[in-house]
C-alpha cells in the first residue's frame, strides 16, 4: 500500500474514532480575531461536558473564493465554514498520523456577501490499537482568499490626461477606485461618459464596491475666455469691444481713438499703443482706454543773430494760450520774420490746437552810403551803396584832365582833397561828395618836425607849383590844437615864398604857445584867376 493510501485509510479510522468519541454537550469559544493570514493554537478536549473551541472570523464578498488549509502537529483536530446566516459550508478534519504534506482543505466559493466563521476543535483520538489517546491538538490554519476581479476601461481626448495613467484597471469585488481628471492648463472637462450614458463634467469619478466591470471616456475643452475693451471720458474704442475666444487664441484688432482736444495715454494694463489685438489669450481681459486733454508743445528758437525773450519751450493744453515771446537782433542784426511767416517780433499764441516750433530768423543790418561827384571829376562806386553792420567800403576820386580835386566832403564835412576814401566799420548811413576846379597852385603839406619844445621857434617849409615869382601866392600855415578830442583852430602864421629850381618854396618860423598835439595845413588865398589852394594833408607835431 503507498503512502497516499495509507493516509486515505489512517483518515477513514479517524472519522471511526470520531465516531465514537462521546458528544460533547458544550464548548468555550474562544475569539481568534480576523483570519487574515497563517495562524498557529493549541486546543485540547476537555474531560468533563466543556470543549475549547478557537474562532476566527473571515469578510469576503460575493463569489470570493475561500481555501483554507488545515494541519495539526500534535493529535487531531476538525475545521468547521460557517456562512453569514449560520450554515455550516464546509468542514475538515487533520491528525497527526496523516501523511506528511497532505493538508486538510475546505474549499468554496461564497455565494454571499458577509463575515463567514472559521471553526477550530480538538478532537478525540485513538491510535489503533487503543494504546494512546489524543485530547489536544497543536494546529495550523492557512486562508488562501481569491477575490473575484472586475476590469475599468476608460480613456480621453486631448487636452488633458486620467490619473492613475492607462488604459485598464483590474479591481477586486467590493474594492473601490478612484480616477482624476487632469486637463491642461487653459482646458477643462468638457463631458464624461460612463457606460454609455452621459454624466456631466465632474473632475474625478471614484466606483465604491465594485461589483461589476464598467468603462468611461472623458472629453477636454479649451477654455473660454472674454475680452471687454471700455473707453474712458474724452474718446471712443472702434470694433468690437466685447469678444470670446478660446484659450491660446487671438481676438479682433480694437483701437483706442480720442475725441477732439484729447489724446490716448495707455490703457489700464499699462499697454501704450492705441491699437491692440490680443493673442495667445490665456484668462479674460478687461482694460479701459485712457484719454487725456491734449497738451501742446510751444517751442521758439532764435536763428543767427539775435534770441528768444521770454519762455522758450512752454506746454498748453487744447485750446489754451502760451505766454509772451520777443525775437531781439543782436547788435549790427535786425529782425525779419518768424519761420511761420509772422512777421511782428513780440507773440502769444492763442487758441492752441497743436504743437508748434518756430524760427525767429535775423539778418545783418545794412547800411547805404551815397556818393556824388562834381564837374570835371569822377567818384566810384558812384551813387547809392550798401553795406553790412562793420563792413567797410573805399570811394576812389578822379579829376579830369586839366583839374584837380578841390575837395572831400563826408556827412558835409571837409576831409580835404583825397584820391581815396575808405569807410570802415560801418554802423550808419554816410554821404560823400567830391568836388573839382581847374589847374591852380599845388601847396604842398608843410614839412615840420614831428616833436618840438613849448614856445621853441621852429623852421617849417614847403614847395608851390608852378613856380611863381616871389612875394607873389602869400602861403599861411594853419594851426590847429587837439582840445579834448577837437581839432580846435589857432590862427596862422605867414610864410616867404622864394625861387627854388623848378618849383618855388616857402619858409616860415613856427613857434607854437602849448603843449599837446598840433596839426598844421598851408594855404594859399586866391589871387586874380588863381584860385586858394590847400595843402592836399596835415603835419602832425607834438609839443612837449
């Protein structure tokens, strides 16, 4: 016989055994707790009318499939499966002469949901033979409980993802689970649909107790947002200033545009340019456009020449008045007009509806010198002439053939018979006339000693042509003192005229009272058909 039949039959004298041994009238349960895992007791038979009786408990769900595995060590013992409502569904008894590795074992699968009970008791036992008897037991008990698995289907649309990821979870009868739904950023639920029905747009869905299988698809939407542009006072938005557009999308070209006297200053999130189209919108938008009453710019420069009196730069609001400016020439310049044509020097603007830059624009003074000439002689540039402030002119004098310059006058002074006449740093108008007479005595410019001594007698000379006879043409030498910035006359002396080769030549002892600068000038008076005669010049002497 093996050792697997040895068993089969050591198991059948068990059962006798078992048979035999007295009914016990009562037991003594005693709690074990939850039968989650392996678990070990000792139990024994009690002599009198009392068995020890260990008890475990066991939660399962519907179709759940309970193994247990029972073996004992030491005697024999006996397992008994109680379902929720008391009956007993399985039971199983060990010894310790059974064949080692062979377990006792119940097996069933739970029509029911609800705490089972697990049984654990000692039994009787003889071995053959009657020679010992067994009334305890050290046990093992080993719950092997396989819940039945229900599979969750689920999956999405773009725009977002199902948290745990995948495609599938398996969960065991009577478990839950729950799934989130995560959209991207500016994206949400859009609608759920769970085993083909409908169920809103919730963020998460959790299955409590699940008894079945099921399956849901998730969709994702952009968001929507709305765009509200407002004008604010003194001006208008042009297009439309309501809109709605999807997340990450661009709205529709608006423009800030300010009423007359107005202008835009930004909006209200700090944006400058009046036109705006917002793109890759990413939240609602609501700005307001800002307006502000225009201000002006004056501004007055001044061209070479002259400047600006008065505020050069100044700002005015629409419609209002700057304040007084005045082009000034400089010295030797003259005011012609403003750039705008304006043509007084002093303005205020008034009524001020832009911006405005201008020029006061100057010129050199000029100024006009008028020349004339006499008969029998020439002056050029003949007539009228113009000359800048500080800029000079030269007249030059001819006489005609048989004449001779008489003389110069300038603004109706003398300057006497000069070929030339040079006006320099002009600053106002002037008048030069030349005049001419016929040939006479030419008396030429005394010759003196440019320094002498107060009251010291000097000798002075001088030449006349044509040679005249002497005694004849009188010279008398002309005195003029310098007298606080005044050529002041000082009488004259007289002077003898002798031969003296082709010429004649005339002398005279000058002797002059003062210190100071002294210029002297011959003369010779007219005499029959000879006209007077002065020295072309001056002789400069000075007296110490």
């Amino acid at each position: 016989m093996g050792r697997r039949s040895l068993a089969s039959a050591l198991a059948i004298c068990s059962l006798a055994f078992l048979a035999v041994v007295p009914t016990v009238a009562s037991a003594a349960i005693v709690s074990q707790g939850p039968l989650e895992a392996y678990r070990a007791g000792y139990l024994e038979v009690g002599q009198g009318d009392e068995t020890e009786v260990h008890e475990y408990t066991l939660d399962v769900v519907r179709w759940t499939h309970i193994n247990l595995e029972f073996d004992v060590s030491v005697g024999a013992g006996s397992v008994s499966l109680i379902d929720p409502q008391g009956r007993v569904v399985g039971a199983c008894s060990a010894n310790q002469l059974a064949e080692y590795g062979v377990h006792a074992r119940i097996e069933h699968v739970a029509p029911l949901d609800g705490r089972y009970t697990v049984q654990v008791r000692a039994n009787w036992y003889w071995t053959p033979g009657g020679l010992y008897a067994y009334n305890g037991c050290n046990y093992y008990i080993r719950p092997w409980v396989i819940r039945p698995t229900h599979v969750i289907a689920y999956g999405c649309g773009p725009w977002g993802s199902i948290v745990p990821y995948g495609r599938f979870a398996d969960v065991q009868a009577g478990a839950s689970a729950t799934f989130r739904f995560v959209p991207l950023p500016g994206y949400h639920v859009a609608g759920v649909e769970l085993d083909g029905a409908q169920i809103g747009t919730p963020t998460s869905i959790t299955f409590d107790d699940v008894r079945a299988s099921h399956r849901f698809w998730v969709t994702f939407a952009p968001d929507i947002y709305t765009l509200t542009y407002a004008a604010g006072t003194g001006g208008t938005v042009v297009g439309a200033t309501s809109q709605t557009v999807s997340h990450g999308g661009s709205g529709t070209l608006v423009t800030a545009v300010p009423a007359v006297g107005y202008s835009f200053v930004s909006w209200s999130d700090g944006s400058t340019n009046p036109a705006r189209t917002d793109t890759a919108v990413v939240g609602n938008t609501a700005v307001t456009a800002n307006f502000a009453v225009s201000n002006y710019t004056l501004t007055y420069t001044a061209g070479t020449g002259g400047t600006v009196v008065g505020a050069t730069t100044q700002t005015v609001e629409h419609g209002g008045s700057g304040m007084l400016v005045t082009a000034v020439p400089a010295v030797g310049y003259r005011f012609v007009s403003w750039s705008d044509d304006a043509t007084s020097p002093a303005r205020t603007e008034s009524a001020v509806v832009g911006n405005t830059a201008v020029t006061a624009n100057f010129a050199l003074c000029s100024y006009v010198i008028t020349s004339s000439a006499g008969a029998h002689g020439s002056i050029s540039p003949l007539g009228v002439s113009s000359v800048n402030h500080s800029d000079g002119i030269t007249f030059t004098i001819e006489a005609e053939s048989g004449f001779r310059i008489a003389d110069v006058f300038i603004d109706g002074a003398s300057v006497g018979a000069s070929r030339t006449c040079t006006f320099r740093g002009v600053t106002a108008d002037h008048t030069i006339v030349a005049s001419f007479v016929a040939d006479g005595v030419i008396v030429s410019v005394p010759m003196a000693p440019t320094s002498m001594s107060v009251n010291k007698s000097r000798s002075i000379s001088g030449y006349l042509r044509p040679r005249h006879s002497v005694g004849s043409y009188p010279v008398r030498i002309y005195r003029y003192r310098l007298v606080k910035g005044k050529w002041e006359p000082h009488g004259y002396v007289k002077a003898r005229v002798g031969d003296y080769r082709t010429y004649s030549k005339y002398t005279a002892a000058l002797r002059l009272p003062y210190r100071g600068k002294w210029r002297l000038r011959a003369h010779v008076p007219a005499s029959g058909a000879r006209e007077a005669a002065w020295s072309s010049g001056y002789a400069y002497v000075t007296v110490k």
